[in-house]
C-alpha cells in the first residue's frame, strides 16, 4: 500500500487529493477553479484533503505538477510540497503538466497521436506529442500553433488542454484529422497522484520546467527608471 498527496498548481486551479493505490475508495480531493490566490488557497485546501484521509503521517509520498504552467502558480505548488516532503520524511517527485494532461487519453488506448498543450499566449502553445501507447514521440517545447502542427504529421491527433482549441482549428485548416477530447483546463488531480506513484524520485525531481523566460522584466536590472526632474 501506498498513499500519495498530490498537488496541482500550475494552472488556472488549485487541487489536490490523497491517492491510496490499495483502497477501494481510494482518493479523497479537492479542486477550486482559479487564477489567482493561489498561495492563500492551498493551505487551507492541503489541511482539508489530508485531514479526510488520515492526516499527515499517514502519506508515504508526495507528488506536484512542476510544469509547464505559470511562474507563480509553479513556485507556490513546489514549494508546499517540499516542504511537506521534509515534514513528513518522505520523498517528493514532480510530474509533467503534460504527461498529467494526456494520460486519461492513453489509458482511453484509441488510435492516433496524443498532444497535450497548454496556451502559452501571443499564438504559442507549450506541448508534447504521445503516441498511443503512451511513448513520448516530442518532448515538452513551446512554439508557435503553425509550428506545432506541423509536427504533427498526418494524423489522426487527439487532444487536450487550454491550448488544444487553437490548436485543433490550424490543424483543421491544414486537414489534419485532430479533435479535443480530453481536459481543456487543469489536469485531473488523480492522473497527478498515480504518475506520482509511478515516478522514480531520482529521476523525477520537483523542479519547476520553464519552456521559456517570463513574460514580465525588470526595468534596468531590477532598477526603477529615474523620474525627470
């Protein structure tokens, strides 16, 4: 038996939930759709969840998206779960975004690509391309929509995620077989908590993966620009 509290911040959302591998109920959770709060929100929601399902020292693991995903939403994830992780003497492993997106489509074992994006702004899309036995084909990248599809070959593609709309539209328009099936928001925080299980914590750190710089830089290497006299 093995039970794990995962933790999803990266996106528009706050979750998480006590996964039990051995149970027949075997998770207890919580989501609050979101932008921002996040850092208020997770707390509050980490006691709730965890006192449902036997508290904290009753977890063996600890798993967190690490991205892609906001900056923000990222940081606040990764750092409540390290610190539960040393609380509690137990490991802590990270868990593509991604991968989080497109498991409940591989598991769903129909044919075709997978591709899970997430809307990047300004026309980009963070993805990754799957195949439908789940072997990863395009590791996570960021591009543009145009240069995302034409990764995408021939065909069919299912997809999932913010950035999956776009992306289906321009795939439509280059009559590439794609539709979105899957979550076009958050990921499923129980797809969170069993890749969590399944991750080996050497070799799935909780570090955030930043595809690219944020879009907000300090003015003049952190310097306010002087007001004129």
């Amino acid at each position: 038996m093995t039970r794990i509290l995962a933790i999803d911040t990266a996106l528009d959302a706050v979750s998480a939930c006590v996964y039990d591998d051995s149970a027949v109920d075997n998770f207890v959770f919580e989501t609050i759709v979101m932008q921002r709060g996040q850092a208020e929100a997770l707390m509050p929601l980490l006691d709730r969840v965890v006192s449902d399902s036997g508290g904290f020292n009753a977890l063996d693991r600890v798993g967190v998206t690490v991205g892609p995903g906001s900056f923000t939403g990222l940081r606040v994830g990764i750092a409540a779960a390290r610190a539960i992780g040393i609380a509690c003497r137990v490991p802590v492993v990270g868990v593509s975004t991604l991968a989080a997106l497109a498991a409940p489509l591989i598991l769903a074992g129909e044919p075709g690509l997978i591709v899970p994006a997430i809307d990047a702004k300004h026309g980009s899309v963070y993805f990754a391309v799957f195949g439908p036995d789940g072997r990863a084909l395009v590791a996570p990248r960021v591009a543009s929509v145009r240069e995302a599809v034409r990764l995408l070959g021939t065909g069919p593609v299912r997809m999932a995620g913010s950035g999956a709309p776009m992306l289906a539209i321009e795939a439509w328009a280059t009559r590439l077989a794609a539709e979105v099936v899957g979550e076009t928001g958050a990921p499923d925080i129980s797809y969170v908590a069993r890749l969590g299980l399944l991750a080996d914590p050497r070799g799935a750190p909780p570090k955030p993966l930043y595809l690219k710089p944020p879009d907000a830089k300090p003015q003049d290497q952190g310097h306010l620009p002087l007001m004129p006299a």
